[in-house]
C-alpha cells in the first residue's frame, strides 16, 4: 500500500513540475527531483504517525479495578462484619516503562471482625477499592484484581492487628505487557513500592 500511495504521489509531482516548467518555458530536472523526495518524505512521516497509537486504549474515568472483601480469596474473611468504615480518595502515579501512569483510587477501610480457626479475629483492613485511570498515557488496563487481605508481619505470638491487601492490574501496549501492583495497609495507606519502580500518591 506505501509503494502504491508512492508511485501516485511521484506521478503527481512529476506532473506538477513538468506542467509548471512548460508553462514558464523553464527546464527544471534537479529541482522536480528535490520536490518529489521532499514529498515522498512528507509522505513517510504521516504514513509513520498514522500507524503509532494503541487502539485499544482504556480512556480516562474508565474503572480498571473494583474489588471488596466479600470477593476475598480468603474464606474466613469473605463474611467479615466491618466498623468505624472510613473512605479516602487519591490519585496515585506508577512509572511504567519511563511513563508515568495516573490512576484514581477510592478506598474504603475499617475493623474487620471475624472468625478463623475457631477463633474470633479482629483486624484493621481494606474493605473495598477501585481504580480509574486518569492519565492511561496510551495504555490498556485489563484484569484488575487483588489479593488477600493478608496479616502484616507479627512477633510471634502476637495477635494480628492489621492486614495487607495486594493489588495488581495489567497495563499493555501492542509491543509489550506491564504490571501496575500496589499494597495497602489496613488504613488505607499505599506502602512503598519495591526497588526499580515508583509510586507517587496526592
């Protein structure tokens, strides 16, 4: 198709140059050639541009995650009866690949109280989140899911207070797949992320 849309573009500058010359009664040979690679590269560049992009790209306000407690992969959990609810709102920035990524979580946490083991348990936890993206910056965000919630680390023998959910959502382009991965404490609070890769909350 490139070769097609080449032949008909030099055609149509030869013509354009030789309709000129005799107009004016000129012979213009070097300067019909310069005219015609000047266009063929004109031509490169938007034949070039107009295939950069990546269709499927999730616009922004698009919900890419939306997970509660009661879709836990932890049984005891699932049922959990939950006080002093809190919510908070903020747009936290992921570096994927040099590109900096925004997406809008709303949190909602509080005292889960359940049962496990035969024992009634108590820990401070997310209870739902979602994600919007904000700025995508041409990416596909599908699969968005999360894990847990799971106990913080403890002394041993220590009752657990608080619980760390784990987050993830695929962010893909044509040429390449990415990960945006998040944890949250029991408050709500994003936890640092690990070494290589940077998180930026407001």
């Amino acid at each position: 198709m490139v070769n097609e849309f080449r032949d008909v573009l030099r055609l149509s500058a030869e013509s354009l140059m030789v309709a000129s010359s005799n107009a004016y009664g000129l012979v213009l040979k070097r300067p019909r050639i310069m005219f015609v690679n000047a266009a063929l590269g004109l031509l490169a560049v938007t034949l070039t541009a107009s295939g950069c992009g990546n269709k499927n790209a999730t616009p922004a306000g698009t919900k890419v995650l939306d997970w509660s407690i009661a879709n836990s992969d932890r049984a005891a959990i699932k049922t959990a009866t939950v006080d002093a609810r809190k919510t908070s709102d903020r747009v936290a920035t992921f570096t994927l690949a040099n590109e900096d990524v925004k997406l809008k979580l709303h949190i909602e946490s509080g005292t889960a109280k359940y049962e496990e083991g035969g024992k009634p348990m108590q820990v401070s936890s997310v209870t739902a989140v979602t994600a919007s993206v904000e700025d995508g910056k041409d990416y596909t965000f599908t699969a968005g899911t999360c894990r847990g919630p799971d106990y913080a680390t403890i002394t041993p023998g220590a009752a657990p207070g608080d619980a760390v959910l784990d987050c993830l959502i695929h962010a893909d382009k044509p040429r390449y797949q990415m990960l945006v991965t998040f944890q949250m404490k029991g408050d709500g609070s994003l936890l640092p992320q690990n070494a290589g890769t940077t998180l930026k909350v407001k």
